[in-house]
C-alpha cells in the first residue's frame, strides 16, 4: 500500500511538472502578451508599454521566466495576477465557493436523478419509459448549454418573473433563502446534461450486472425485488461509477463555464475566460496547474474508491 | 470656452450649485453649509460587461476600471462634458490669465481647498499632490502612463494646501492630463511596494463614494461619502455589477436586475427594441471613437492623393451607416470628436459620387487594363483591406465597398486577421495597405495628435507613435509643435482647425463616422450625464438621483 502511494505521487508530481512545463510555453507562444490590450489605449505610447514589460520581467528569456515561476510556485508563491495584482491563489480561492456550490447543488442532482433514470431505464428496457430517457438525453447532450440557459432566463425570469435573470445573490438580501432562489435556475441547467451523461452510464453499468449469476441466484433464494436491485445490482452497477466521478473532479474548474457564464455566476470558469482575455497569465497558469492536481487527485481516489468497493481490486 | 468652470453664460453644474447656495443663503438657511442636497439614499445598480479589478488609477487598467477611480478619488480639476476644466481639488483652475501658470507655460501654482479630508479622516496636504505626481516617474512604479509627468522639474510644497512646480517645456495638453490623474494619498505608500500596496485593494481617496468591498467575478459596491467636500452624492450605495454577455446584460436591464446598462451597452440590433421599452430610457452617447478606413501612404498605389480622393468618392457613406450600422453612428469628416471645442465645422462635406471618382482616376492616368483593373506605369490599382476577423459589421462593410470600387475598376481583397495578430506589428509596423479601425485620435478632451500625424511618430520609419498612415506633412508637423506650446485654447483653436483641414484635403484615412454607443438607465434615474472627455459614462454618479 506504501508502495502504491508513493508510485502514485511520483507519478502525479512528474505529470504536473510536465503539463506545467507545456502549459507554461504554450501560452507564451500566444501572438500578442499580456500587454497587447492596452496598445489602442488613447495616449499610450510603445515605450511606456516596453517599460512596463521590462518593469514586469516579461522582457527576459522563456526558459528564465519558466523557472522563476516554478521555484516561486514550489515554495507556496504561485504569482501574483497581472489584473489586480492580488496572489493568484487568492484569486481562485476567492471564485472557488461559488463554483463548489453551484456544481455541489448540481451534482447532487444529476448523480441522483441521473442514477435513478439510469437504473429504472435499464429495469424496464425496451419500455416506452427507457425510450423517452434515451430521447430526453439525446436531446439534452445536443442542445447548447448556451441556449438552453437563455431560454430558461426567457421563459422564467422575463416572461413569467419567478426567478431571478442571474447572478449568485441580491445585492443587500444574500440569506440562505435568496442563496437558493438564485441556485435554481443555474444548477437545473447545468445539471440537465449531467443527469444525461450519468442515466446512459448508469443504464449501461445496470445491464451489465443484471444478467450476471449473482443476481439470478440473488432472485432465485426468494429475495425481495427492492432488495435484489439495491444490494446486488444498483451496488455492483455503481462500481464503475466510482471512476466517472473520479474523472469529473477536475471539470469543477471548467464544467460550468458556460452556464457562469449566462448565469452571470461568479466562479471559476468564468475566472478562466476572463483570465485568457486579460491574458492575465499568471492565473491561467494556477488554474492549469490546479486543475492538473485535480486530475491526478480524482484518478487517484477513483482507484482507491474502487479498491474499497470491490474486494476483488488489490492496490500494490 | 475659457479655462475655469466660472463662465457666467455657461455655468457649470458646480456653478449652478454654487448660485443655488448663495440663494438658499439668502433665505436664512445658511445654518446647513454643504448640505444642498438631501440625505443620501437608496441603491443603483450598473451593469457592464468588463470587470473592473485594478483600484490604483496609476496602474495599467482598462476603461472600466476608471468608472470606479471617478467615484473614489478627484483630480485636481475634472473635465465636464463641454470641454471646461471645473475645479476639484483646488480652489480655482491654473490659467495664464489668473496667474497658476506662468507665460511661458513652464511655472505652475497650485491652491488646494482647504479642510478636504481622505475617507480614513487624513487630511489632504499639498504633498499628496506631489507624491502622486513623483509617483508617474518613480523608476519602481510600474506606471500607465509618463506623459508629461516626465516633464516636472521640481515640485516645491509651499503650504498645506499650496505646491509649486517647474517644468522643462511648455506642454499643452498637460492641462487634459491632469485633469484625468487622480490624487492619491501619500500616507497609504509609506514602506510599501507601490505595485503592491494594500491600497490598491482597499483604495482610499478623496472622491463621492467609499469603498465598501468587492465581490471578485460578481460585483463592486460603494456608499456615499457624508462628508464629501463637493457635491455629495444623493445615492446611498452603488453596485457595480459585472455582466460578461452582452445579450445577458440586455436582458438583466430588461427585467430590472440593473438600472444603468454602462458598458459595452445595449448592441446596436438591439436599438430600435430597446427605445420602446416602457419605463426605461434609452439614448445614444457619442464616443471619441472614429471609424476610419486607414490608408498606408507608404504603399505604391494608396500614395497616389488621386487614388486616396477617388476611394472615399466611392464610398457610400450614407447607405453604410444606415443599412449597416442602423443608422446609429454620426458621419464626420475629421479625427476630432464633434462635441469638441476644437472641432473644425467648416471641412468639406464628403458626396458619394463615383462618376467623379472615376474621372479623377483618368486624369491621373489610371487607365482600365485587360482584365478590367485599373492600371498606370505598369502598376495595378489594387491593394489589400484588412481589419480583426470575426467582426461581422466590419466583414460586410469591406464586401460593400469591394463592389463599389470594383465598379470603379478598382481591385480590393480582404485578409483578415485575429486581433492580437492585427494590431500587432501588422498595423503598428504599417504592414497593412487598407485597415478598417476605430480610432480614439485624442488624450482627452486635448487636441494634441501628434502621435497620429507627426513624421517623428511613424514606428516604421524608426520613430515612436502611432502613426501608421506613414503620413508626413511639414505643415503640420510645424503646426503640431506650435499646438502643444500654445497654452491658451483660444489660440490653439486655429491651429488645430487647420491641421483637420489639410487631413481632409490629403486623407491619409478616409473618415466613416463617429460611433454612438446605446446606453440605458431607469427612467427614474435623473442625473445621467454622459462626457465624452472622459473614458467613461458613469463618471458622475454623484450626481445621480432617484425622483
């Protein structure tokens, strides 16, 4: 086991400086930098723009710059933003909540709902109520989050007025109630595609089990149906499931890009269009690198979740 | 125009203020000095669709930013809407005539008014002036901009409330500057990294509103400074609401989640829906921005003034703006905003006449060739039109104007390029034969373009500036520096009128129109006033109100 964790850590922290590494030139190669912006201000001249890149230190050769950033990013200094020059950790902290609470809310839904329609469909297959789900997916996947947003503000916020248009809270009220009023509308949309994704995952995952040996013999000895679906098939099925959420972990960063976007929510994915806008580098940097921790974290707790959930799987 | 705020004809806001107080004086109420308006209350909320983040208004920021620096801090003087300097800081606006500025433009006086105190109850002395203004030059300090600043000699605190400086030339538009620096508070820096400063987060002024804090990604909110030493501010609290989609942000006016729709505003498809809707007013605000088909002169062909004079004769300008453009923008003739005092109203009015184009061409000795271009000395009448990709109104305007100058045997291709990549060296190296680019030509409300127009300001003949026309004229080069040491407006008046006139005549861009931009606020709100001095329109939200 002690073995199985340091190879995974080694592993994770190779990964990360290499992604860090890409990363790091790969926006550098961008045409413009991070000053461009401002060269159509009225009465900015070349040279005040030169000296303020050489101020900043972004006249200095790539591979200089690169390792000053990560000796800086290695003792806990991951820069400061070239927006408003606050550190960049407290930048993401700072839109992190709004992001945890929006996709917490969603999540919650679409992981039951969609288990719920997942299980059910793959039950009764072939049922007039498994073809509307697959239906209702297909439809769900393909319209744009973008649109289906603005319908959503259409339809509730300017036509009948029971929601607010966007944002996280009103401005004076911000009780748990206003909090909820708001979430609404943003976590329904965002989770409308999720609930798609993880009902086809789930139906799948469910026909696998249910024709497997167990569950005829689980029947067979005179258990009751509920009982047969939540212990031995809905259990088994949810194995793979384990690994799904361990793969969406790092998708908290850019999952609701869009919906932050027509939602006027202010997390994280906004954070990152903005970021690249702005050309804000640092923080593009730090959302990257946070993302790949992420990544390597959410794999590596969908293997030990596993691991716990199947006997059969053995670390090491 | 005259340099003060006090012009009798014209009063001021701060004018008419100032009568209505002698006034209320008068009546016996003079027991409430400074309390010409109520208590301040209530709540506004401004939609715009660029987060503002940098609170140091000597730090590198984008226009929105500046909406918050009006409300937090004052310059010594501002500019109003009509191109006057009023007082802010000072007790009266320096001008030759009342002795702030010496003959010869280089000595400066400057009289602070007296009991101003910043929002942490620090008074403002004359060296917080002199701090802000070192502060442009300090090597340290990653500046937005030096211009003039670099100038300053020497500054010499006589007083608390007096400071004196020298400057090493006459600089015109240094006046324009200042009026859009604002003063800082010296105490705020002590031992720290001005970059870096707790300041800049929690800043501190002088201004209308308070700080109050600052939700990142979501919104800004400010509240009334009771003890302001101006105009206070009639609206308790202010909330900057940061929207990022324009449909979005349209749409949050529409249902009354904002009451003023700033920045980017309303789209301009949006217009004709927007006016009608009830209990909102919906108006257009001229911009500096203009609209420009930029020619480089330094091409073969586009040198030719024929050519330059046959193009623009080519343009239907009116079916443009009206088809293309919803009838929004303001055709015009020069660089200079109409609404400044320096605008030249006398320049020929352009006519859409290729008959005439044409026959200029022949004159010229641009004859049809073989495959229906024009040609002369072996040359094809023919150049490439470039502008940011992805601007849809821009891409139909160049397939506009390459069929009409085609029938005037004339060839354009269009080559479009991303925006970083376009305003890059491809236009600032004048790399480019025809651009289409919106252009804010002036610092302010000061008619100095000597960036733009001066043989010393074309980045690819190895100077500095923006003059990527290549245009070089040593009319108005002599015209540009007699401008900027002229200090009395009065007198640069002329000189500037005659530089727009020979732009006209010699049309090194041919001028489309000057940009209007939808702006929307709650018809309850009185007090909206946008300057088109100043980068932005919700500059005075002191004098905003709820009826």
């Amino acid at each position: 086991m002690l073995r199985f964790l340091l190879n995974r850590v080694l592993q994770g922290a190779v990964l990360i400086l290499i992604v860090s590494m890409i990363g790091f030139f790969v926006i550098n190669l961008a045409p413009g930098g991070p000053l461009s912006q401002y060269a159509m201000t009225p009465g900015m001249s070349q040279a005040d723009l030169d000296r303020i890149a050489a101020q900043m230190g972004l006249d200095r050769p790539l591979p200089v710059q690169y390792l000053d950033w990560l000796g800086n990013m290695l003792i806990g200094d991951w820069g400061n933003s070239y927006r408003d020059q606050s550190p960049v950790l407290d930048v993401v902290w700072r839109h992190m909540w709004a992001t945890l609470l929006l996709m917490g809310t969603s999540t919650v839904i679409s992981v039951a709902l969609g288990t719920l329609v997942g299980v059910l469909g793959a039950l009764k297959r072939y049922s007039i109520f498994d073809y509307m789900a697959t239906v209702g997916a297909m439809i769900a996947l393909s319209i744009p989050t973008f649109w289906f947003g603005l319908v959503a503000i259409f339809i509730f916020a300017l036509e009948l007025g029971w929601l607010p248009a966007g944002s996280m809270y009103t401005v004076g009220d911000q009780s748990l109630g206003d909090y909820l009023i708001h979430l609404i509308m943003p976590s329904i949309v965002l989770a409308l595609v999720n609930v798609a994704i993880w009902s086809r995952y789930m139906r799948a995952a469910t026909l696998d089990v249910i024709d497997q040996d167990y569950v005829r013999t689980a029947k067979a000895k005179g258990l009751p149906h509920l009982r047969v679906v939540s212990a031995h098939i809905v259990r088994n099925a949810l194995i793979p499931m384990i690994t799904l959420a361990g793969l969406q972990l790092p998708t908290i960063i850019g999952g609701a890009l869009v919906t932050e976007t027509v939602f006027t929510w202010p997390g994280l994915g906004r954070l990152f269009i903005d970021s690249l806008g702005y050309n804000d580098y640092p923080v593009i940097m730090g959302l990257l690198m946070f993302s790949a921790i992420l990544t390597v974290i959410g794999n590596f707790l969908a293997d030990v979740g596993v691991a716990l959930a199947d006997p059969r799987i053995r670390l090491g | 125009m005259t340099n003060t705020g006090n012009d009798f004809a014209h009063p001021s806001r701060r004018g008419f203020l100032g009568m209505t107080l002698m006034g209320a004086a008068g009546l016996g109420l003079s027991s409430l000095p400074g309390t010409a308006r109520a208590q301040a209350t209530g709540q506004v909320i401004v939609g715009i669709s660029q987060e503002p983040t940098v609170f140091n208004p000597h730090l590198l920021h984008i226009e929105v930013d500046e909406g918050i620096h009006w409300a937090l801090f004052d310059p010594l003087f501002s500019v109003e809407p009509d191109g006057s300097f009023a007082p802010r800081l000072v007790t009266e606006v320096p001008t030759v005539e009342n002795g702030g500025i010496s003959e010869d433009g280089t000595e400066w006086r400057i009289s602070l008014k007296e009991g101003v105190t910043w929002h942490d109850g620090t008074p403002l002395t004359a060296e917080d002036v002199k701090f802000t203004l070192e502060l442009q030059t300090n090597p340290d300090f990653r500046a937005a901009r030096r211009t003039g600043h670099e100038l300053i000699e020497e500054i010499t605190v006589v007083s608390d409330t007096e400071l004196t400086w020298k400057m090493s030339s006459a600089f015109a538009p240094y006046m324009a500057i200042l009026s859009w620096t604002m003063i800082v508070p010296a105490h705020a820096f002590e031992g720290e990294d001005p970059n870096e400063a707790p300041f800049n987060q929690s800043p501190i002024g002088t201004g209308p509103f308070v700080w109050d804090s600052r939700a990142p990604g979501d919104n800004i909110q400010l509240v009334a400074n009771p003890d302001y030493h101006g105009n206070k501010a009639q609206i308790e609290r202010v909330v900057v609401r940061y929207v990022p989609d324009l449909t979005v942000l349209y749409t949050q006016f529409r249902t009354g989640d904002i009451d003023v729709i700033a920045l980017q505003g309303i789209a301009p498809d949006h217009y004709a829906e927007a006016s009608e809707l009830s209990g909102k007013t919906v108006e257009l605000v001229p911009v500096g921005t203009v609209e420009t088909l930029s020619l480089n002169v330094g091409n073969p062909v586009l040198a030719d003034p024929a050519v330059r004079e046959a193009l623009y004769l080519g343009v239907d300008k009116a079916t443009v703006i009206d088809a293309l453009y919803y009838g929004l923008p303001t055709a015009t003739e020069t660089y200079m905003p109409q609404q400044s005092f320096y605008y030249n109203e006398s320049l020929p009015e352009h006519v859409y006449d290729p008959e005439a184009g044409i026959a200029l061409l022949e004159e010229a000795g641009w004859v049809v060739g073989s495959d229906g271009i024009r040609e002369k000395d072996g040359e094809r009448l023919s150049f490439v039109c470039s502008t940011t990709a992805g601007n849809h109104t821009r891409e139909q305007l160049q397939q506009f104007l390459q069929q009409s100058w085609r029938d005037m045997g004339i060839e354009m291709s269009i080559s479009n390029l991303p925006p970083a990549v376009m305003w890059a060296d491809h236009w600032m190296q004048s790399q480019f034969d025809m651009a289409v680019a919106g252009i804010i030509f002036l610092t302010g409300p000061d008619p100095d373009t000597r960036d733009y127009f001066h043989t010393e300001a074309i980045n690819a003949q190895g100077g500095a500036g923006q003059n990527t026309f290549q245009y070089s004229n040593p009319r108005i080069d002599e015209l540009l520096a007699e401008g900027a040491t002229t200090v009395s407006p009065e007198a640069r008046k002329p000189i500037y009128e005659e530089i727009q006139a020979l732009v006209r005549e010699e049309l090194p861009f041919l001028p489309l129109f000057q940009r209007n931009e939808v702006r929307g606020h709650d018809e309850q709100m009185a007090g909206y006033t946008p300057n088109i001095n100043v980068r932005i329109t919700f500059w005075n939200m002191q004098d905003w109100s709820w009826s």
